[in-house]
C-alpha cells in the first residue's frame, strides 16, 4: 500500500509554488533510503500532479507531541540516530533538507522514524553554499539568520543537524530549546542566539545533555554535523549502528495499531475545504471541455494561465521506481504490458527536471 500526494497546478501557478514542486519531485526521483519517505510514482492529468510515496501508518512526531507522549531518552536517541543515517545518506547526495522538524518526521508501524518533505530542499555541489533564508524559524540554525543579516559566505550541511538537535529537544521536554516564533524578526534572532543560553532539564542524564549540547551549538565548526561525529560521540557509543540501519533495534515508542494517528477533525476540514474534489474530477473536466469549445478564442484573458498549465504538462517528468527497478535489474523479466510498450513512451529513466521558469518564474532558490 501507498499515500498519494497530490498537487492542483493552478493553485501552484497561483502561489508562485510550481519550481519547489518541480525540485521536490527531481530530488526524490533520484533518492531512496531507509529512513526517508520514498518515491515511487509521479503522473499528471489536466488538472493535478500526483506523487505516490511509502504509506507510513504511524502518524508524525508532531501529532505524538500533541497528544502528550512521553518520550523517554532512549526512543529520541534513536530517533537521532535514525535521523543521523538519513542525512548523512543526503549529503552524499548533496542535499541540504532545510525543514528537519517534528511535522516532517513520520513513524512507521513498528516506530521507527523517516524524514519526509523536500519541498524547500536544495541541491549544493563540492565547495558550494546555500544562501536562501528558507526554512521554519524556530528550527533553523543561528548561521541561516546571519547569512541573511550579515552576508557572508552563507550556511551548508550543518543546519539540518541543529534541526534535529531542536526536535530531539522538544521531544524530551514539550517545548523547544529556544522561544522563536514565526513572527519574530530575522534581526532579533541574530541577537537572540548570542545572548541567551539553552536550559537542560535537570533529570536528563549526562549523556543526553552533552549530547543536544553538540548539536545545539551556535558555531556550525563545532557541532556534531555528521555520522562520524555521531559516532564518535561517548553518548551514542553503545549504538549497533548496523544493526539500526536494518531496523532491527526496536523502538522505545509504538504507536498503537488499533488508532488513527492523525487528527480526523482536521482530515474532515480538509476534504470539506478542498476546492476542487478528486471524486468530482471526471464531471468537472468534461464541463471545462464543453465550456472552452464554446468559448470564443478571441476572449484570451486566460492566455497567461493557460500557458503556464502548458509549460507544467510538457515539463512534468513521469517516474515509476518499480520500473526503474527492474530495467537496472539484470535477472529480472520484463512484464508483458513492458515488451510490448512503445520505447517513446518509456517512463524508467528518471532525468534532469526542467522549469517551466520562463513561463511561471518562482523564488525559489538555494
């Protein structure tokens, strides 16, 4: 079983959104990990584009949070351990995640942790850095803040690890290591970070504290920011990291399989909201139909949208891992519906993604 994800192109067009789809959709075409939410297909029609991703029943860390959990320091060190292979598995890609927060962390069934949402990601190659201000305050790192301020030769890796340092934080305590809000002014934030220090419960262990100590330090230099350093770190020395990276350490927290682990109130707001419903497609487009065959082309004041839902439907990369899978897969035999497919309307071969920039710029950017 899979979540499919999908995207109205006109809402998208609308919000100046479609570069951060496009690049969230050319950055998972090309990854797979354990503990990430994976990719396995994305198609269009007229009005919608549609990712079908890994279903993860066990809710986000965000919805635990809420609902009071009680997570004690093992289960978070493991949820940074999870979180320390995934992002080292992103930087080998080049990726800078830029959200690492509890909304975007999903559990499975068994409760074991995986990064989700790569909408604001970035691509930096050898020696590069990011520079854009993106991410969500109260988890983005001190040197995001004053790259924006100060200039400078702006912010990499490093971030998305203080950004678990904050949710390891706020999981443990039920607050987060320091009072940002989304209304706060960049500038006042530079101030903040070198004038107030974190408060550590006094009932945490040593090795729990010494260990958000290292990922919550101001200084990018001096931060744990990568697998080595974690497992070089004394507090994580008796981590099996093989063995984690199987699943086969289980998890301190199990979210109960007999719940919905989401809130069903907001699920209802949501479908009774949604504008334009998936189950009233096939009505909705064949009125569309009718109405623009009558139209008269000389009324064009749709011209620009329109060529925007063209630039999206001719850029749009179709992906379908199963059959990358198997094209790469030398003992594997082709399904018959494969052998008899017209090579011109192969879907296996991910590629570049293009941007339909020219037509639907967006300000997007690393």
């Amino acid at each position: 079983m899979y979540a499919m994800k999908y995207m109205n192109k006109q809402q998208c067009i609308e919000r100046d959104e479609v570069r951060n789809v496009f690049r969230e959709l050319e950055i998972l075409q090309e990854i797979e990990h354990v503990f990430l939410v994976n990719l396995w297909y994305s198609f269009q029609d007229e009005e919608d584009m549609f990712m079908v991703v890994d279903l993860l029943l066990g809710g986000d860390l965000r919805y635990h949070l809420q609902q009071n959990v009680q997570f004690s320091e093992d289960t978070v060190k493991l949820y940074i351990c999870e979180m320390a292979l995934a992002l080292d598995y992103l930087r080998g890609q080049h990726i800078i995640h830029r959200d690492v927060k509890p909304d975007n962390i999903l559990l499975d069934e068994q409760g074991h942790a995986h990064l989700t949402d790569f909408n604001i990601a970035t691509i930096i190659k050898d020696g590069e850095r990011a520079t854009a201000l993106a991410g969500t305050k109260p988890y983005m790192a001190p040197e995001i803040f004053y790259s924006f301020v100060n200039g400078g030769t702006g912010y990499s890796f490093e971030v998305d690890w203080w950004s678990v340092g904050v949710m390891a934080y706020e999981l443990l305590r039920g607050w987060r290591p320091y009072d940002i809000h989304s209304s706060n002014a960049v500038e006042s934030l530079v101030q903040l970070f070198s004038t107030v220090s974190v408060q550590y419960a006094p009932t945490w262990s040593k090795e729990m504290v010494a260990l958000l100590r290292k990922l919550l330090t101001v200084n990018p230099e001096h931060r744990l920011s990568s697998l080595q350093d974690m497992q070089a770190a004394p507090s994580l020395a008796h981590v099996l990291w093989d063995d984690l990276s199987e699943k086969k350490v289980e998890p301190g927290f199990v979210p109960n399989k007999g719940r919905l682990h989401c809130d069903p109130t907001f699920e209802l707001e949501e479908m009774i909201l949604e504008s334009r419903p998936l189950h009233k497609k096939k009505k909705r487009l064949a009125k569309n139909k009718s109405r623009d065959s009558s139209r008269d082309s000389s009324q064009s004041e749709n011209d620009y949208l329109q060529d925007c839902l063209d630039a999206i439907q001719q850029d749009f990369v179709i992906f379908n891992r199963e059959k990358l899978k198997r094209s790469q897969d030398p003992t594997s035999e082709p399904l018959p519906s494969e052998a008899t497919e017209p090579t011109a309307d192969s879907e296996a071969e991910p590629e570049a993604l293009p941007m339909c920039s020219s037509i639907c710029p967006s300000a997007g950017s690393s």
